[in-house]
C-alpha cells in the first residue's frame, strides 16, 4: 500500500486553467511497498522528482467476493494502516475472474488478454502479524493505474479506503462512483474551493444575500454651500457626487459618476474669496495637511493655499458610510491575518476600513489610528459608523508613526487600523506591532506590482533583498527561465509580509475587489517571472448572489 510519510504544505492547487507546473508539487514523500519475484521490499520516493505516481496491483486469482471476512479485519486492524490524503485514483477495475498473468504483465479482465505495464509497483496487503505477505495468487487485490497526483485537494480519502473495497457488498460499485465524483484536474478544484468561499459568505450574511446601506449625512454639507449650488447639487444626484471643486476665478463644480457638472448654468458666475471664507467659518481648523472637516461628519474639506498660505481652493470630499460592506470578506476576517487595502484615490479604501473596524470591534479592542480624523469623522466623539472602535486623533502627517508605537505601549490594542500608510517611518511602526501580536489593517495607494517598486513601502510585503548565488544555481535558474545570460545576483523577498492577505480596488468597481489571499506566494511569483493566484469577488445586486472566481495577476 502507499501512504505519504510527510508533508511540507497541507495542499497546493496548480493555476485556473489548469496546468500543473514544476513548483506545484509540494515536498511529499511517498512509502512504496513492492514485491517482486514473491520478495517484498519498501522504497522511498520524493515527489520532487515526478509530477505523478502511478501504482499497479498484480491480478488476483479469485475474485473480490471471495475474499473472506478475517482478511478484511487484518487490514482494518493493521496499526500500520492509514488512509492517505491527496491521492486521485483513477480507473479502479474488478478483480479478475480467471488465470492470472506474470507480475510484469498487468492483465486486462474484460479483453481476458494480459497487458504490459508501463511503470509501477506490485502493492501487497499486510498479514495478521503486520508484515507484508508474500506475493502469490491468492494475496493480491487488483486496482488498476492508481495516480497520485499531489494537487489533489477534496474530501477525506477515508471514503477511499481499502475498507470500502472489502467490505460487505464487496465495495466495488461505490468505490468507483466515489471516484468518478471527485474533482480531476486544478480548475476544477479551484472552482470548487470558489463555489465553497461563495457559500460561506451566505451563511455569514445568515442566509441570504444582503445588499448594502448607504449612509450620508449631507444635509449638513448643503448648509456650508450656497443656496443655488447646493440646488445644483440636489438635481445632479447627490448619491453619486464624490467630489465638489472650488478654485477662486474659476466656475464651481462637482464629480459625479466620473463627470464634470458645474454647479451653476451661468458661466460668468466664478467663485471669489468671499465664497471660501463663508464655507471655512462652518469648518474645523486646517491641520498641518491642510484637511478640516465637520463636527461629527465624515466630510472632508482640504485646502489648496498660494506662497503666502491664503486658501485659494477647496476640495470637499463627501463622505459615505457603507453598512454591510465588509460582507464581501467576512471569512477573511474571522481569522487573524492582517489585511492591506491598496487602491487608486476614490476607489473606496477608507469606506471598507470604516466597516472593518465596526466587524472587528463586536470581538476584539480596535484602535483606529486616525490621521485627519477621516476614519471616524470630526470632532471629540467617534462616529457610529466604527461600532465600539476606540480612536486615537494624530495631529500631523508626520506624528502618525509616533501615535501608533504610542498606541501599541498604552492601550494594549488586539487589532489596530490605519488609514494611508505613506511613509517609512509608518511601514517601521507597523512592523514592531505586527511583531507585538497586534492583527494590522491598513490602506495604501497603488497595487501589488507597484508597491513592489515602492522603496519605501515595500517593507509592507516583506521587502526584497538582491542575493548572490553560485556558478551551480545560477545555470539552474538560467536553464529553467530560458535566459540567455547568466545571472547570479537574483532579487528575493527579504522577510515574511507584514500583511498576509492583500485587497486590490479599481475605482468605480465599488462592487468588485481583488484579493491576494497569499501575498508571501504571489511576492515570490512576481520576482521569477510568473503569475500568482487572485480571487476576485463580486456584490452582485442583480442576481442577490457573491461571486468568486480565480483569476491571473
């Protein structure tokens, strides 16, 4: 019988469509029971050196009915007898009904005529005592071309069991409808491990698809606005608006669904100063990042000043709280890894935050580290949007490092989130929490191939390190890519992720997210050349169902 000895990953899929690659394999190896010439002998062999095993019985001289009760209990009862994962069989075949032929022929039942092999080893049961019993006519059980192919990823193998061949009915009839059920190439498994995420994100909404609330408070941002842009605003929508620009000598506008609307049909009519001093009475202070907002609104107003620091522009951003946003990821946060939103400005990054702090905050001690008050609005008092986060204010750009070691000594944070990590005294401070035990969620602007060119935020995904190799691994890797020049100074990741699991946006694509759930494995992909695994998920309205599928990056 087979039976892995160990495993250095518990699976391992191959890509979407389907090609098995020479890395796929992970380190198994593989106990081989042989018998040749009636002499039994045990081997080893490393998966490393093929990408599949196939494994052939010797015919049987009686058939499988015939195969007694005290038999079967001396495999069930056999302390060396263990079911084994990741095997696909294939092709399971009767016993056969007449004469058998020589060890080296493999013999076909139907045609009554023997075949040659082409590989394999003779696989024989255990005796009472535990030892193999010696090859002959009446010890051995045909199963033809058993493969073990190591991506196989499904139900427990106890289904497949020797037992289900030996027991009462004989086994033969369901043993091989159990094998024709299971998945029989990486697509398809991939497919099926989609099919199961999307049924855990039901369960997780309890039961039934939920779409999302939005919440905003924009009554308060049309009373800081004049009475006819802010009837502008009224007609255009305001569920749509994202941003309202006002530039002294210029005509008022705002952006709705990626287009330009002026907030006034007279194009003579420009903003003057005397219109930004009337909004800014209604505001907070600027801080040093030149950003205000309202007390208790998640809007933010950030200023645009001249050489003498006299605001000349307002950018006023509306700001939304999206109840039942986080349902798309739930199953990724009900475990521990850290989560690294990455987007383009206005892809949705700080409304996902928002909503993650509130799942978060029902079973563990959240902190918001939250610079320009943006996460949790303006003002004293969090906004309700975070549930039962606690919020630390950062005064600057530059303090927000300093507020997050200060956070992680004071207040004994489970679970720390920050907005708009930017700079390399941050990525330093997210790493000593991390180290701490502190689960990190953070945002940051670009995606994963940009960050990996990013210096100073690199440290994010664990860095990366140029490395010397020798003559003999530099023709190895040469031999492998195809390249023409020997390379021996390759580029590697310098340590383990600060984030485990990465969500991409695209602006515009509120309902679709792109999730890296290994950012270690795709890291590492990108840096020799290929591609890694995405799962993208989409919020589909239309048809009240979560989407997933696999996807290159």
């Amino acid at each position: 019988w087979v039976s892995p000895v160990g495993f250095a990953s518990h699976r391992h899929h191959g890509g979407p469509d389907g090609r098995l690659e020479d890395d796929m394999l992970p380190d198994i190896t593989f106990t081989v029971i042989e018998s040749v010439d009636g002499m039994s002998n045990t081997q080893t062999i490393n998966s490393a050196e093929l990408s599949s095993v196939t494994f052939y019985t010797c015919p049987a001289e009686e058939e499988p009915d015939q195969i007694n009760e005290s038999q079967t209990k001396q495999v069930r009862n056999n302390p060396d007898y263990a079911p084994v994962d990741d095997i696909e069989m294939q092709d399971a075949d009767v016993a056969c009904e007449s004469e058998h032929p020589d060890a080296s022929e493999e013999y076909d039942c139907r045609s009554k005529t023997p075949q040659q092999q082409q590989t394999g080893s003779t696989v024989v049961p255990y005796s009472a005592s535990g030892t193999p019993k010696q090859e002959g006519p009446n010890n051995s059980i045909i199963l033809h071309s058993i493969t073990a192919m190591s991506w196989y990823d499904a139900k427990s193998f106890e289904e497949l069991r020797l037992e289900d061949y030996l027991n009462d009915n004989k086994g033969t009839k369901p043993f091989v409808e159990s094998v024709n059920r299971m998945p029989r190439t990486p697509k398809e498994i991939l497919q099926q491990e989609c099919r199961a995420i999307e049924e855990r994100l039901l369960r997780s909404s309890g039961g039934e698809f939920k779409e999302v609330v939005v919440h905003q408070d924009t009554d308060s941002l049309l009373d800081i606005l004049p009475a006819e842009w802010g009837e502008s605003l009224e007609e255009i929508g305001l569920d749509g608006i994202s941003d309202v620009s006002l530039d002294i000598g210029r005509r008022p506008y705002c952006w709705h669904s990626k287009r330009r609307y002026y907030l006034s049909n007279d194009t003579e009519y420009l903003v003057e100063h005397d219109d930004l001093k009337e909004i800014i009475l209604n505001l907070q202070e600027f801080g040093d990042d030149n950003r205000a907002g309202l007390d208790g609104q998640l809007h933010r107003i950030s200023a645009i000043r001249d050489n003498q620091e006299l605001i000349i522009g307002l950018t006023i951003r509306v700001g939304r709280h999206v109840e039942g946003n986080a349902a798309l990821i739930r199953d990724l946060l009900a475990d521990d890894r850290s989560i690294l939103l990455l987007g383009e400005p206005g892809s949705g990054k700080t409304t996902i935050v928002r909503d993650i702090a509130k799942e978060l905050s029902d079973r563990a001690n959240v902190f918001i580290v939250d610079t320009s008050n943006e996460i949790a609005g303006d003002g004293g008092v969090p906004h309700p949007c975070v549930g039962m986060s606690r919020r630390m204010m950062v005064p600057s750009l530059r303090d927000q490092a300093s507020v997050m070691v200060e956070c992680l000594q004071n207040h004994t944070p489970e679970v720390m989130v920050i907005d708009e990590i930017g700079r390399g005294r941050e990525v330093e401070a997210a790493q000593t929490s991390k180290n701490r035990g502190v689960r990190m969620i953070a945002s940051a602007h670009g995606d994963l191939r940009s960050l990996m060119k990013n210096r100073e935020l690199r440290g994010l995904i664990g860095g990366l390190a140029t490395t010397t190799v020798g003559d003999m691994e530099a023709r190895r890797m040469q031999k492998k890519t195809g390249g023409e020049i020997l390379q021996k100074q390759v580029t590697q990741r310098a340590a383990a992720p600060i984030f485990e699991t990465i969500i991409e946006l695209r602006r515009g694509r509120l309902n679709e997210w792109h999730i890296i759930p290994d950012v270690a494995t795709a890291v590492d992909a990108v840096l020799k050349g290929k591609t890694y695994d995405v799962q993208k998920r989409i919020r589909c309205n239309e048809s009240q169902r979560y989407l997933v599928d696999y996807i290159h990056g």
